[in-house]
C-alpha cells in the first residue's frame, strides 16, 4: 500500500429518517462522529492495520445540522502508509469510494456512481 483514500459524501437531511433522533443531534461531533465512527472502522478492516496519527480540519456549513457537518484529514497508518479522509455530511446525493493505491495496481469501489444505487 502506498496511499489510501475515503470519500463519504451523506445525504443527511429532513427526510432522512436518523435526521430527527434527538440523540444524533444533542452531543459534541453530531453526524459526523456518528456516521464517521462506521467509515474509520471499515477503514481499518480494508487496510488491516490501525491509525496512529490524524489531523484534521472541520467546518459547519449546513446551519440545520449540529455542528460539524464538513471534515477533511489526514492519517497515518502503523504500517508506514498514508491516507486522506473527507466527510461532507449534507451532500445532494450519496456517495462513497474506498481507494488504495499500491505498487501493484488500484483497489477502488464505489457506492453511488454516477447518481446509481449500487456498488462499482
């Protein structure tokens, strides 16, 4: 592995059904951590390894959403690799693509491609 990459693009809004639990909206980290928690997990399962470091940057951007709704990072992974995570809360439509790149060639998968339920 060379370089990871994780897109989550979420499409929360008022007709999203996990929109109105009181839950998600009452604690620091909102739907970003609550969303957020399942992509890392899924993260750490694809590469095998775990995550030592981060840094990252968030903004709020969708005013009807608990803060924060936007976060870009990056990490770095206990086998040396690097990666990017972005999370983008209320986008117009989901989408989400894993993408390891290593010497031997690209791994992508795709959710949502092109505007198209399903996986690619």
């Amino acid at each position: 592995m060379m370089s990871v990459q994780v897109i989550v693009e979420g499409s929360m809004n008022s007709s999203n059904s996990y929109f109105s639990s009181s839950w998600r909206r009452s604690f620091t980290g909102g739907f970003i951590l609550d969303m957020g928690v399942h992509f890392i997990a899924g993260l750490r399962m694809l590469v095998g390894c775990e995550v030592v470091s981060v840094s990252a940057m968030t903004s709020h951007v969708d005013l009807i959403l608990p803060p924060p709704d936007n976060l870009s990072s990056v990490f770095h992974l206990e086998n040396g690799c690097s990666g990017v995570f972005v999370m983008v809360v209320s986008s117009r439509s989901p989408k989400i693509l894993w993408r390891v790149v290593g010497t031997n060639g690209t791994l992508q998968i795709e959710r949502g491609f092109q505007g198209q339920h399903g996986y690619l």
